[in-house]
C-alpha cells in the first residue's frame, strides 16, 4: 500500500528498467508515480524534488546506459 516513485534520470534504457520495476512493485502492491529528470547531466530541478519527497514513501532511481 505504499507510494513508491520511479525517478528517471534521463539516460538510455533508463526507462526500460524502470518499467519492469513499475510491472513488479504493482504485482506487489504498491503504487507508482513516475518522474522524469529534464537531463542526467544536472540536478532535479526544486520542484520535481518537492513533488517527490511529498508524494511519496521511498523513490528509486533509474541509472542506465
């Protein structure tokens, strides 16, 4: 029953784990909420941290290449 976000960084095939971790966290339960950073190169933008940190319970995220 917990909120669970999904925090893509922007990174090739980033989204593709994120997707079967979405498939796998829902068999289970939980609910996904899914972010997107602008660009990998630099930090979340403020508001995209304050939306995160007040919606959710924990947040994975998603490094790949």
């Amino acid at each position: 029953g917990k909120v669970v976000g999904l925090l893509d960084i922007s990174k090739p095939r980033g989204d593709r784990f994120l997707d079967r971790l979405e498939q796998r966290l829902t068999e289970r339960g939980a609910t996904i909420k899914r972010f997107s950073k602008p660009t990998f190169t630099k930090p979340a933008p403020v508001d995209l941290r304050h939306e995160i940190a007040t919606s959710c319970d924990a947040v994975i995220e998603a490094l790949a290449d």
